[in-house]
C-alpha cells in the first residue's frame, strides 16, 4: 500500500479513472481500463519488493501495457489510444534510457527526473484514457437523446 499522501491519491486516481472507463465506457475504453488497471496494481506490487530503481518487472509491465495500447490502437477511429501509446512510449524509452550504464543512474538528480517523467508519462495515458471515457459518455447520451426524439 502506498504509504504517501501523494502515492495514495495518484492510487485512487488511477482506480477512479479505470473504473470510470470499464463502468461507462465503449469498448476501447472497457479494454484500456483492463489493461491498466491491473498493470498498476502489479506496479504498486512490484515496488513493495523493489522500492527503488529500475526492476524488470517494470519494465515487462510497461513493455507489455505498449503493446495492449498498440492494438488497440490499431485501426482505431478513437484518437485516445494513439495518445495512450505515445506516454506509455515515453514509459519505455525512459526505462532503456534509465537502464544504460554509461548514464549517471545513481545520482540524485537522474532519479528524480526519472521518476518524475514516469509518473508524468503513467498520468498522459490515465489522461487520454479519460478523455476518451468522457467522450464515450456523450456519445452514449447523445444517442439516446436522438433515439428519445423519434
């Protein structure tokens, strides 16, 4: 469990956000919000164990969250899994780029970057999952109005 205030409050937006997106949202919703909502309980699970640094569970949990947001992405008339891929890109390249050892990995400053471009990254893919709930929603509501009128 999370043990900072800041950590509890990214945790409860995180399950508000994928539970919005299973609960009202189309299908590319639904499925995004399965895929992450699972990937970052596995997180908040795999940083109990390794609390600091880069861990290869991670990094197959990203890995593995790109490639989900990429088909579904694929041939997608939504533009929010695009986006979706795009910040969990940035997830992986950062990791690679983390994981170097000719970069200076150990310094205080590289790991706050690091951590900090992650959980802004982890937040553009909850963003995008949530732009395109709210959008889902009013769709479903415009139709509905449409099929009121007739």
């Amino acid at each position: 469990m999370p043990e900072t205030f800041s950590a509890r409050l990214g945790t409860i937006i995180i399950l508000a956000v994928c539970c919005l997106a299973i609960g009202f949202g189309s299908n590319k919703e639904r499925t995004g919000g399965a895929i992450y909502l699972p990937a970052c309980g596995l997180v908040l699970v795999t940083q109990q164990f390794f609390p600091a640094g880069l861990s290869y569970t991670l990094i197959t949990l990203d890995v593995i969250c790109l490639i989900a947001f990429i088909m579904l992405s694929w041939k997608s008339a939504h533009p929010w899994p695009v986006w979706a891929c795009f910040c969990q890109a940035i997830i992986v390249t950062l990791h690679i780029a983390y994981a170097n050892p000719s970069a200076p990995a150990n310094s205080a400053a590289s790991q706050w970057a690091y951590y900090t471009v992650r959980a802004a990254s982890g937040y553009g893919v909850l963003t995008a999952l949530l732009i395109g709930t709210l959008s889902a929603i009013r769709i479903k509501i415009a139709i509905k109005r449409q099929n009121s009128h007739i």
